[in-house]
C-alpha cells in the first residue's frame, strides 16, 4: 500500500511487470498516444480472450489482485502491442509509475506454434523478428527526457529484451538503468561476444530458478540463482519463486541444471546451424499440417497430428532423427517432472474444491439446526 514515490521500485515489482505483458489488451485502447490506469484495465479487460493458456490465465488474475492495492491501481498503461505472424510472436506494454519510472515489458512465448518456433530459431539466428520489432519499440518509448527506464522480460521475453536493447544506438543504451531478465535463454556466441553486448552487460540481470531450464540455454553469464517449491519445469513459472520481504530469495544453481546446460551446449556445437534450422522447419511443419495453432490443438487434434508425423517422418534422414531422439532424452525427464507435478496441481485442486464444498453443506447444515434449535427454545417459551 506504499507508491513508488514513498517506495522504490524493486525486483518483486519488475517480475510481476514481466508477467503483466501477456495479457491481451487488444480491446482497450492502449495506444502510444493514450494511457489507462490498472484499476480500469482490470475492469474492462476481456476474461475470455485473457484465459487461453496458463501464463497468461496467471495474469489474468494477477492484474485483478493488483487493483485493489495502492501501489499498483495507479500505474499507468501505454503502447500495447501484439503482433503474429509466420515470422514471430511479438507482445510489449510500458509501465509508468507515479514516481516516472518507465518499465517496457515484453511478452514471453505464448501459445501459439510460431512463437514456441522463434524460441528454437535463437539458437541459430540474430537478429529474428521479434529483436528488430523490440528495437523499434524501445526507439519509439524511451526519449531524451526519460528518467529511469527499466526493461524486462520473462522466458523468451528476456531474450527479446536484450536482444532489443543490443540494437539500440549508444544514446538510447545509455537512458536504460537496467535489464532484467527472467529465466530467457541466452545469445549465440557471435553475439555474446559482440561489443554491443559487452556494452551493455553492466546493466543485464540475469535471474533464473535453482533448476532452470530456459535459462541456461545459450550462453548466459553471472546468472542469479533464486529459490522456488516448484519441480522441473514448474521451476520456470515466476508464481513458484519465493520471496521474502521485498526480495527473491537466493539460491545455488541445481546440479541437474548444470548437467542440463552441458548437454544441451554440447548437443548444439554437434550439429550445423543448417542441420538446427533443418530440424526446426520439420518438426513444426507437422504442426501446420494437422492444423495445430496453439498447443491446446495437440490434444484436439492427434489424429491428424499423428498422421502428419508419420508422413514428414519418412522425408527425414537419420542425423534429424538422431537428433529429435537426442532432443527428447535431454528433456524427456523434465517434461515427465512437469506433467506428474500438473496432474498432481489438478487433483488437488478437485479436492479442495470438493472439500470446500462439503465444509460449506455442513456450515449450512449447522446454520439450520441452529435456527430449529432457537425456534423450539422460542416456542417453547411462548
């Protein structure tokens, strides 16, 4: 209940800005020229179109939570953006606080096949799509006469937003305060080693789960570890870290995150960018010829997508298939951890809600033995 003027802005604020990107804010008018304050975004944005898939489901009843607080009711929304194409998946949204801080934030990877696509398209191209379209943003919202600009990003949004900010001329370098980024992969080597990186490494954090799997992927550096009670891959969800006061708690790197990095480092300098790109292109080929869009489709479609797969199976040689197994038995353990740990989240769900609606038959039970109870002491007296 402290604003921004009273209370700086922190670390626990910048990952709850990273996460408020996802939401879809097309139908309210966010434009570079127009704001609106949280309370009245959260009023008027669109439940149905805010619910497709779980990063953006979380936010969702996130920015509802926010309203009712005196820190964030406030803050200001400006210069909406989504984009989708058969090149990228691209979102943004600048914060502005009472204090004129500007935070931009970009979307992560949602739903959809082409932005899961760009992702693997990191580990053998620089600029992509979605970098160019950040560094576009970022020129048209920081000015000569911005105080403190922030950037951040979660998952494949770190990246965007470094990626963006590499671009950038030095003058526009300069008005960034910090980057941070949240469990994003990292740069290829090229780019890891550029002078524009270098330039402005000073400025990155780089924050990641104990067991990160995003987050190692590339080559990263300095990599500041923090504590979550999720497993595997739930790791990656920011809902899961832990905090403590107006701080991530801090951990050490897991060592199966380690042993992850070196596999998957190894596993990319094996093949050629050609071979990636390749592999890439086949693998979400399938997707397009069973008609999936989103990766809900796979379980509404998985006829069609076993059809498709055994068709584009026979047009492959044996090094992409060698290296779609080695693929599969690097994360086959983790993705195993990510759907016990949701199926377990499911069924304990349903017994709460099932356990909530016992305790509140028996409240109810109780309120009308009680009613009886008095009506006879009353009669009775009468």
């Amino acid at each position: 209940n402290r604003t921004y003027t009273d209370f700086p802005l922190n670390e626990i604020d910048l990952v709850i800005f990273s996460q408020l990107s996802y939401l879809d804010f097309s139908c309210l008018d966010i434009s570079n020229t127009h704001r609106i304050p949280l309370f009245e975004a959260s009023k008027n944005i669109r439940k149905d179109k805010n619910c497709t898939y779980y990063s953006q489901k979380r936010a969702y009843y996130l920015i509802i939570e926010l309203a009712k607080y005196k820190r964030f009711k406030n803050l200001l929304f400006t210069d909406y953006e989504y984009r989708l194409d058969s090149n990228c998946q691209f979102g943004a949204l600048t914060i502005i606080t009472d204090a004129f801080d500007k935070i931009i934030s970009f979307e992560g990877t949602d739903a959809t096949f082409e932005g899961w696509r760009e992702d693997f398209l990191l580990a053998t191209s620089f600029p992509t799509s979605s970098h160019a379209l950040a560094a576009e943003y970022l020129h048209r919202n920081i000015d000569l006469f911005s105080k403190k600009v922030y950037v951040t990003g979660h998952s494949k949004g770190a990246n965007v937003a470094l990626g963006g900010c590499m671009l950038l001329n030095f003058i526009y370098r300069f008005k960034i305060k910090e980057i941070y980024g949240f469990d994003g992969p990292g740069l290829r080597k090229e780019e890891f080693y550029s002078g524009r990186y270098l330039s402005i490494k000073k400025k990155l954090r780089n924050i990641v789960p104990e067991k990160s799997f995003v987050g190692i992927i590339l080559n990263q550096e300095n990599l500041d570890c923090v504590k979550s009670n999720g497993r595997g891959l739930l790791q990656h969800d920011p809902y899961t870290w832990l905090v403590s006061d107006y701080h991530l708690i801090r951990g050490n790197q897991n060592i199966s995150s380690i042993n992850l990095k070196e596999k998957l480092d190894k596993l990319l300098d094996s093949y050629s960018e050609r071979q990636i790109n390749n592999f890439i292109n086949n693998t979400f080929n399938i997707f397009r010829e069973a008609g999936c869009v989103t990766y809900n489709d796979i379980f509404r479609k998985a006829i069609p997508l076993y059809k498709a797969y055994k068709n584009k199976t026979k047009d492959l040689n044996e090094e992409e298939k060698k290296l779609i197994e080695e693929i599969l038995k690097i994360i086959g353990l983790d993705f195993k951890d990510y759907f016990v740990d949701r199926m377990k989240d499911k069924v304990k769900r349903q017994v709460n809600k099932i356990s909530n609606k016992v305790n509140k038959e028996i409240r109810e039970n109780n309120k009308e033995k009680k009613k009886e109870k008095k009506q006879i002491i009353k009669d009775k007296t009468l």
